[in-house]
C-alpha cells in the first residue's frame, strides 16, 4: 500500500532540470548504498523498539485479561448471592404470610379471653361485687363441703390468672414474632442491598477493564500494522540498495569496458607513434646514405679531373615531418533524457492542483498518464534494476525501477498495471518492455501513470514532475 510503503529515505533530490553528469558516479553510487544500509539499520532499531512495546502491551493484555476474568468470577459468585439473597427474602416473606395468619389466630384468641374476662367481670358486678370468701366458708354445711367450696374458690382464682397469664404470653409471642420479623427484613434488605452495591461496584471496574483492554489491543493493532509497515519499509529499502549494487557493478563493468578500450587506444597511439618514428629513422637514414654516396661521388670526380673546376656537388636532403595528433575522445555523455514510458498520448499531465477524476476533490497528481491509443506496452525509461513489482493500494499493480543516469540515482514508478514481464532484482535495458497497460486500483480506464523519484522512492511526496526528463 502507499501509506505503507511511504518509506522515510534519506534521499537527495536531483536539481531541476534535466540530469546532470556525476564526476564520481561509482562514489555517489557507493554513497547511495550506505544511505540505503543505515536507513534499514534505522528501520531495524524501530521494529525492535516497536516489537519490545508490543510485547509489554501484549503482557498487559494478558494481566488485564485476568483481572477481567477474576472480576467476572466475583460478578458471578456476587449475582448467586443476590439470587440466594432473594430466595432468603421470598422464603421470609413466606414465613411472614404464616406468621401473619398466626397473628390473626392470636389475634382471636385475645379477643376470645376479652370476651370471657369481660363476662366474669360483668358477672361480679351484677351479684354486687367480689365474691365473699367469709360467706362462702360459713355457708358450708359440712366439713366436706367446706373443703369443696375452698377449692373451688382457688380454681375460680386460678383460671383468671391463667387466662390473663396467657393473654400476657400471646400478646408478648405476637410482639416478638413482629419485631423478629422486622429484623430478619431488615437484615436481609441490608445484606441485599451490600450485595447489590458490590455488584455495581464490580460492573464499574468491569466496565474499566473492558475499556481498558479495549485500548490495549487497539494499540497492539496499531503497533502490529506498523511492525507491518517497517517490514515492507526494510523490503524496500533492501530492494533498493540491491538495485544501487546492481547499478555499481554495471557502472564498473562499463568503467572496465572504457578503461579497456582506453588502454586499446593508447595500445595503438603508441604503435603508431612507434612506428612512425621508426618510419622517420629509416628515412633519415636513408638519406644520410644519399649523402654520403654523393659526396664519395663528388669527390671520385674531383680526383679524376685536376683541371677542371671543383664541382659542386648537391647535396639534398628531403625529411618529412608528420605530426601525429593525439584525441582524447572522451566517452560518449549518457542520454540526459529518459525514454518514453509508453507509445499513448498524455491523458493528464502532472498538477499538483488536479480534480481527482474518482474521488472529486482537488488532490495533486505527482505524475503523468499516458493513454491506451498507442497500445499497450509499457517500456522501461533507462536501463537499470527492477526494485519493487506488487501491488500498491490506490496504484494497483506497480513496478519501481532504479537506474544510475549521469552518476544520479533516481527511480521510475509504472502504475495501474494489467501485468509485469519482470521480478525484483533483474536487469532491464533502455526501451524494454516491462508491463502491460490496465486500470488496476483506483482508476477510470486502461492507462499508464509515470513517476519519477530522484535520489529514490520515499513515498509519494518524493515524486517530481517527469516532463523534466522526457523528451
């Protein structure tokens, strides 16, 4: 994905312009790779900073998720109390409705022994007042009957007592039955109501840990994704530096080629130097020979003739002189622009103000499309290594290639692809097709979208115009 594969690089962005020619492009390609090394040391230190976080995350997690489970131990056991509470309370009710029909039944018989004591009274007071002891005793006619009358006197005396004895003991019965009632009420309300609070306690910290554990794994989620993250930033970025390796090892395969040619050109200078050189001796000497038969000769005719004047001899001497001129033909200068990424015409130039076509709101467009009316081939613009081939959320399927141009690093983006004819890794040259056109992701219809990231790919935002380096 994009968001995700917006790697932080450290990258150095070319000037603007076209390319410019490095006077050390193995150095600058060397540079590019150590900058590549110590970013994933970077990403490395960050994923295990973050795996360290997410393993104490995850420990509390772990401690949280017991506490949970003992809080829902203590709700369960709490709610069984309650339960247990309200059997307690539904039994006592019951025992109150008993005791209730007992107190009516009490409630008769007081209400009987009213009735009998208020007999007895009414009585005593229509045979005028209390009984006579004295006329009982002396209206016996006998012995016999006199012991009679006394002990019915006591009966009649006991029997009042025991009915107002009883009457006390019912009428207290009835008042401890109440006030027993009311405590054991009163009681069980309170311990319900305890139970109740502790239950609403134990929701309230149930509530917190659920909230709590809820943030805990949120966060792990979070810190998993970014664990995500840093692994596709580490695989792009060793991408990358594979692809710079790549790039050094045929910019000194090249450097060999050239010095070797170099060396055959000198080779040859310095034969020719040589041999021209030698092409002088001979003709020198040659002519040294000349001069010296003629002069041999010249003097013979002297001899022969005394009379005759002294002839004059000529003496010629030819020397040629050839100037051997020495070219430095330097190497031919790299191309400072890339190649046409497609055949199609420009469907959307790069604009930073550009209404998105699916989305609808104004968002920038950091590269180029090119349509599908030139076919669909898809070419890579310079020779270099292919550094990432999968699949980029918005983008679709998506290649990235990473080339050296004038001992710059940059790397070209092809986006929305139907397909790819390459893997991660592998050398391209100039102008090879590499993919087919699609419209994969968020896309309207069939088409190519350029990018091009000098100094390398570190998200969208490392994108220039690509008008710069086409032709």
């Amino acid at each position: 994905m994009v968001s995700i594969l917006a790697v932080v690089l450290l990258a150095t962005l070319l000037p603007a312009g076209a390319l410019t020619a490095s006077a050390n492009t193995g150095q600058e390609l060397e540079n590019r790779i150590q900058q590549f090394q110590q970013q994933q040391e970077e990403t490395n230190r960050q994923s295990s900073q973050t795996e360290s976080e997410l393993g104490e995350v995850q420990r509390e997690v772990s401690v949280v998720q017991a506490e949970i489970q003992e809080l829902d131990q203590q709700m369960a056991t709490t709610s069984q109390n309650i339960a247990d509470k309200e059997q307690e309370i539904d039994e006592t009710n019951t025992r109150v409705e008993e005791l209730r029909d007992e107190i009516v039944i009490l409630e008769e018989r007081i209400a009987e022994r009213d009735a009998l004591l208020k007999d007895r009274v009414r009585s005593m007071h229509q045979s005028g007042g209390a009984i006579s002891y004295l006329e009982v005793i002396l209206g016996a006619e006998s012995f016999g009957d006199l012991l009679n009358r006394i002990s019915a006197l006591n009966n009649i005396a006991s029997q009042d007592r025991a009915i107002l004895d009883e009457h006390v003991a019912d009428m207290e019965a009835l008042e401890n039955a109440t006030a027993d009632l009311e405590s054991q009420l009163a009681d069980l309300e309170s311990q319900r109501e305890d139970l109740e609070n502790l239950q609403a306690q134990l929701q309230s910290e149930l509530s917190s840990k659920d909230s709590l554990l809820g943030e805990l794994e949120a966060q792990g989620v979070d810190l998993e994704d970014y664990l995500l993250t840093l692994d596709e930033e580490q695989q792009l970025l060793a991408a990358q530096e594979q692809a710079a390796k790549s790039e050094l090892a045929a910019w000194e395969e090249e450097q060999r080629r050239l010095e070797e040619e170099r060396r055959q050109r000198e080779e040859e200078e310095r034969r020719a130097r040589e041999a021209e050189a030698q092409r002088q001796a001979d003709e020198q000497r040659a002519a040294e020979e000349r001069a010296a038969e003629e002069r041999a000769a010249s003097q013979r005719a002297s001899e022969q003739s005394s009379s005759s004047g002294s002839s004059s001899s000529s003496s010629s001497s030819s020397s040629s002189g050839s100037s051997s001129a020495e070219s430095a033909a330097s190497a031919p200068s790299s191309s400072t622009t890339l190649a046409r990424p497609s055949d199609g015409r420009i469907t959307s130039p790069y604009d930073m103000n550009r209404l998105h076509p699916v989305h609808g709101t104004v968002r920038p467009h950091r590269g180029i499309d090119y349509g599908a009316d030139g076919g669909l081939n898809i070419y890579s613009a310079e020779a270099g290594t292919v550094s990432y081939s999968g699949y980029m959320n918005g983008y679709g399927n998506t290649l990235m290639v990473t080339h050296n141009v004038n001992g710059q690093t940059i790397t070209t983006l092809y986006a929305h692809l139907a397909s790819s004819n390459v893997s991660v890794g592998q050398r391209v040259s100039r102008g090879q097709v590499i993919a087919t056109m699609g419209t994969t992701g968020v896309s309207t219809g069939v088409h190519l979208h350029f990018e091009v990231h000098p100094g390398g790919y570190s998200g969208s935002s490392s994108a220039v115009n690509p008008a710069r380096y086409l032709p």
